[in-house]
C-alpha cells in the first residue's frame, strides 16, 4: 500500500472577493487591527499589501480559512464570532457594489415581487455569484418552514475543526443581503451543519417568514 498521504487540492477565491473581506474587517477592527491578525496568522504577505481588486483566483481558502481561526484565537470564540458576523455584514456592502451591477439585480429589491419569491430570486443569484466567481460551492434547498443555503465547499471553515459550527461570517453576510432583498425585513439565520464539526456540509437555514 501506498503510505503516502495526497496532498489536498486547493480552491481560491477571487482577489476580489479577498480584498473586499479584509476591506470589511478594516471597517470594524481598525487597519492595525487587521494587521495584527493577518501577523498572528502567518499571512504577513498581505499586511498593507490586499489582493487587488481584480477576478483572478489568487486568494486562497486556506487564507481565507485561518484568518476567521485567528479571530477565535485572538478574541475567544464568543468574540471571533461577533467579530466575523459584524465582518459578514460589512461585506455585504462592498460586495453589493462590485458584483450585483455584474449581475443585474440592482434594482431587485424594489421590484414589485411577493417577499418570498424575491427571496428565493435572490438567494439563487448570490448562490450563483460564488458558484461562478469562485470556487466555493452553494446549493440551495429548502423545507416547509426554512430556505437552506448550503455549502458544499466552504472557504471559511476550510481544514479547520470545531465543536460547533463556526462559519458566522456567512451568516453575516446573509443576514445583510436578506435585508437588501426584502427593503429591510429581518430573518433569523442560524448555521445547522458544519463541515468543521464533522458534517457533509456547511448548511444555514434562513426562516421563509420575516421576524420583523
């Protein structure tokens, strides 16, 4: 038998969608702050030195993946998570800025759609935007009372292990985008499997009704 272990295949993301994320973190912890982090996480290769703002595959999932770790380590998983959430949020600003247009879904939200079909349409073409950018992979599904954003290569969790599921920057993205689609109605978002705690893949379940 063969001892040798295969080394496992790495995915990207576009430079963008890199950049557009430690942009989103500056928002919230100050540039030295995500200077400190990207030290601690042996990425010192990107401090005052982002990806540039371009679709070319250059920013890897392991990148991705020990920066959202280093959050944890640095602030304590309860203050990571509120950290990458508040972080998911903001991206969602700029990420609406450099891809919607691309996409042609600007004027969605004041579309005149009952709430669950722009709901459906929208979380379709965000699905589609990774799924054509970069190589995370999105499927969607649903039951009677949730929408589920699957994902069945996360870039957050990538290689990482945890107790629970961990990927609260994807919630926070989410949350932000629901609110767009839907001219600032609320969702309760809450990841229900994680590939970091051993499940097949990394699932948020999104509630069809709005809380508020």
């Amino acid at each position: 038998m063969n001892q040798e272990v295969a080394i496992e295949e790495e995915y990207f993301y576009p430079n963008k969608m890199g950049r557009i994320v430690l942009v989103a973190m500056e928002e919230i912890m100050g540039h030295h702050g995500v200077n400190a982090v990207l030290n601690l996480a042996k990425l010192s290769h990107l401090v005052n030195n982002y990806p540039p703002n371009n679709l070319q595959l250059g920013f890897t999932f392991s990148e991705f993946s020990v920066i959202q770790q280093t959050l944890d380590d640095m602030y304590g998983e309860r203050g990571g998570r509120g950290l990458a959430l508040r972080a998911g949020r903001e991206t969602w600003k700029y990420a609406l800025k450099e891809f919607m247009p691309v996409l042609g879904i600007t004027d969605l939200a004041m579309r005149m759609l009952p709430l669950g079909i722009k709901i459906k349409i929208g979380l379709d073409v965000f699905a589609e935007t990774f799924n054509k950018f970069s190589d995370q992979r999105v499927r969607l599904g649903e039951d009677a009372e949730h929408y589920l954003w699957i994902i069945e290569r996360c870039p957050i969790c990538w290689q990482r292990v945890s107790k629970t599921p961990c990927c609260h920057l994807a919630i926070g993205l989410l949350e932000q985008a629901l609110g767009w689609v839907s001219r600032g109605r609320r969702f309760k978002v809450e990841q229900i499997s994680c590939i970091a705690a051993g499940d097949e893949t990394c699932t948020i379940a999104i509630t069809k009704q709005p809380i508020v």
